[in-house]
C-alpha cells in the first residue's frame, strides 16, 4: 500500500473476537486508533481500528522490506 499506492497511512478493521489478527497487526506496527478518521473505516461499529504511518511502518520492518520482491519472478 505505501509503495504501490503511494498511501501515507494505512487502516486495519478487525473484528474485536479475532485476537490473532489484531497481534499480526500490532506485530507490524500497528496501533489501536480512536480517531474519527480511522473510525471511519471500521466494518461494523464495534470493530477495532489499527492504523500505521508510512514512517514508522519501514522503520520497524526495515529487514524485511529489504527482502521483499515485487513484480513478476
């Protein structure tokens, strides 16, 4: 999303009984975000919204980044 559609924040909604999910996030980097804009993106009114920045997303995950290929093989 940040480098294909040039996107500076990313969304996650995940629905509040799914634990893993929401670890695979937050293992990402992701945060729980209460603001209206990422309210705005939630499925359903009680599911969680995660969000991260472009910033802090490639800093955490700088090794694996490093790894990714994109396009065809």
């Amino acid at each position: 999303g940040f480098r294909e559609a040039g996107l500076h924040r990313i969304y996650a909604s995940v629905v509040p009984q799914n634990a893993a999910s929401r670890r695979v996030f937050e293992k990402l980097g992701y945060l729980v975000d209460d603001s209206a804009l990422a309210r705005s993106y939630a499925d359903e009114p009680d599911d969680i919204v995660l969000s991260i920045d472009r910033e802090t997303f490639e800093r955490a995950n700088a090794a694996m980044i490093a790894e990714l290929e994109i396009g065809p093989r």
